[in-house]
C-alpha cells in the first residue's frame, strides 16, 4: 500500500513563516531582513506568504491590512519592530512577533506572542485560550525555540516581559 500524500494548507503554511523563515533569516542576515521588511509600501510579509500560497496551490483567508508593523524604541541603544499577524486559528500559531536589535552591540532577538490552549477542567476537557511568549534562537545552524511566560494582560505586559528577556 502506497503512502498518502500529505497536503498543505494555510495552516501549514503559516506555521512554517513564523516558527521556521522568519526567525532564521531574521536571526541568519538580520540586515537584509529587515530592510526587506521596512520597505515603504512593500508588504513583505504579506507578498512573501502569498507567494508561499501561489506554489503550494493553497487558497490565501488574510488581507494585507491584517499584517501590521509598529516600530518604537525600548531605550537609546535598542529598537523594536512589533508585527501584528492575522488572528491564529489554532494553537501555536502567533498573533504577533517582536523583533529587538541593538546594532551596536549586534544584538538580535526574536520574540512571539504565540496562541495556545490550556485545560480548564478535566472532567468538561475545556480550553482556555492563553498567550505564550515565545524566543527563538539560533545555534550554529540550528533554530531553537524558548517558552518565556504566560502573557495575560496584553501588550504592554508582553513589551514589558520581552524588555526584561533582551536585558539579561
């Protein structure tokens, strides 16, 4: 008997932009990254994922507008970009990524604010949809994925947390 082939979906797809592309090259050619990212009116992420979808034959839910980026500064020396990404429909997925650099020490930092469901009961096998921030680092050639806190109480507490994270 033959194996089935596996399909892709969007889900798939999203998994594999924010736990496998973007951290690497991020973390890989930080540089590059961001300057890709930054480009007015480019939609990187966006027009990355779209064509991620294109290949693959998947159908693309999200519009442009729910991929957005904030830039703000954490002190003199260290900058940050917060990416909204569209409402993740299952646990893991990421609702926004944080990317902090400080280029004169070159120090770069991925962080993701990721969905996930805890038990609320055994007896009713309920969730409870809960926040996790998330790193990645890279070692040698090697992404690896670092499980901070429970963030409950939005993103001033998330930006509070990963502040605290960079510093150490």
């Amino acid at each position: 008997m033959g194996e089935k082939e596996k399909t892709v979906d969007i889900l798939d797809i999203r998994y594999y932009l924010e736990h496998q592309l973007m951290p690497r090259w991020f973390l890989k050619d930080t540089e590059v990254f961001l300057a890709a990212l930054l480009k007015p009116n480019a939609n990187f992420l966006y027009t990355t994922i779209q064509k991620i979808c294109e290949k693959e034959g998947v159908e693309l839910p999200y519009k442009k507008e729910q991929y957005q980026l904030e830039l703000f500064s954490i002190s003199e020396e260290i900058e940050a970009i917060c990416i909204t990404l569209p409402e993740p429909e299952k646990s893991t997925l990421c609702k926004r990524v944080y990317l902090l650099f400080d280029r004169k020490q070159k120090k770069y930092k991925f962080f993701t604010i990721e969905r996930g469901d805890i038990f609320e009961s055994r007896c009713t096998l309920n969730f409870i949809e809960m926040n996790f921030l998330c790193g990645w680092d890279l070692e040698e050639e090697n992404l690896v994925h670092l499980n901070y806190a429970v963030c409950l109480n939005g993103q001033e507490e998330e930006v509070n947390k990963i502040k605290e994270l960079f510093s150490t």
